[in-house]
C-alpha cells in the first residue's frame, strides 16, 4: 500500500501567504487631480498655431511626470493661454512646460470642475474669471450660482459650457459660448450679481 505524503502545515501556509498561491499585490495608480495653468504671454504676440506646437511638445513628454494635457484655450489679443490637464501635482505640470519647451506657468490653479456640456459651435468662445478671494469660496457655491446661470443663460443668448473653481484661491473660470462678452457679463449680473473680474475671448485646442 503507497502511503500519502502531505506537506507540513508551515509550508502550506507559506505557499498561500508568500509563495506558490500567493496573488500579486494589486497595482494602483498615482491620484490625478485636475489643474489649470496660467501663461501669460506678450499680448498680440501669441496665436493659436504657436500654441498648438508648443503643446505638441508637451504632450510627447507628458508621460514622464504622470501629466495628461486635456484642452488648452487662448486669448491672441491678451495673450493668454489657460491649459487643463490631469497630474499628481502642480510640479509636475511646471516641470513638462520646462522641459517640453521652456514656457512656464505664471500660476496652477489646482481645480474642481463642473459637468461638461458641448459647444454649438456657431458663437465665440469666452472664459471669463472671478476672483473672490482666498476662502470666500467653495464648489457648491458655485455650482449653486451655476444653476442661476443656466437658468437665465438663454435670455441673453449664452450657452455655458463648464466651470472650474480653485477654492484656496477663491479663482471661478467658466467657459461660455455668446455672441459678445457683454452678453455673458449680463447673464451672470442678471443671475446672481458676480460680474467676472475679467473676460477672454478665446479659441480652443486639444
């Protein structure tokens, strides 16, 4: 008669805790977190198709910091360039636009966002900015005050398109479409009384 053979009891355990069954420890990724970033170039000296191939740059690098570059926005006549994107942090943003091509942000807003509608794609394109102040305040806040936009948005013949909000700051960007920038100025008057500190007429990469 063959008598069976069993494997100790310690060995047992180490095969599942360590060994032959032991599964792989799950991989996680790095916490992404939406940012803005700020350039502020020359006024009149900036177009969009500068601005395309300096991001073309930055995306063939991106990876190497974690950073995914989403959309960027310029304003040619101020020269402005408001670039959204996802990294672990704002270092890693400002160290892609160095090395990619040397054009740092003057500011990165870290940024909570709104819910995306799209574009029409029939008016101008317009990010106007509200600078409440540090801890003045908060994502529902401005989403509250969001709502009051939507409700009246069609009144002045604006569509808005998203929001993003930097509560430390107390920095609001929106994205709109309208036929001027006056337009926008009075739905958000008419809305809820927060004329932006500033507005850009924009166009759009990604």
């Amino acid at each position: 008669m063959k008598t069976r053979s069993f494997l100790p009891a310690a060995v047992l355990i180490g095969c599942f805790s360590g060994g032959l069954f032991a599964q792989e420890p799950e991989k996680t990724e790095p916490k992404k977190n939406l940012f803005i970033d700020v350039h502020e170039m020359e006024p009149g000296k900036v177009t969009l198709e500068h601005v395309a191939s300096e991001h073309a740059k930055d995306i063939a690098i991106q990876d190497k910091a974690g950073v995914k570059f989403l959309k960027y926005w310029v304003d040619e006549e101020k020269g402005k360039i408001y670039c959204l994107s996802s990294a672990p942090d704002a270092e890693a943003i400002r160290k892609t636009h160095a090395e990619a091509h040397g054009m740092e942000p003057r500011k990165i807003y870290a940024v909570t966002e709104g819910t995306e509608v799209a574009p029409d794609g029939t008016k101008e394109l317009f990010m106007d900015i509200h600078e409440m102040g540090p801890g003045k305040v908060t994502a529902s806040d401005v989403e509250e005050a969001h709502q009051k936009d939507l409700a009246v948005e069609n009144k002045y013949g604006v569509k808005f398109l998203n929001y993003w909000v930097n509560e430390s700051d107390g920095v609001i960007m929106c994205l709109s479409e309208a036929n001027d920038a006056e337009a926008v100025v009075k739905t958000h008057k008419e809305a809820h009384g927060m004329a932006p500190a500033s507005i850009h007429k924009v166009k759009q990469g990604q």
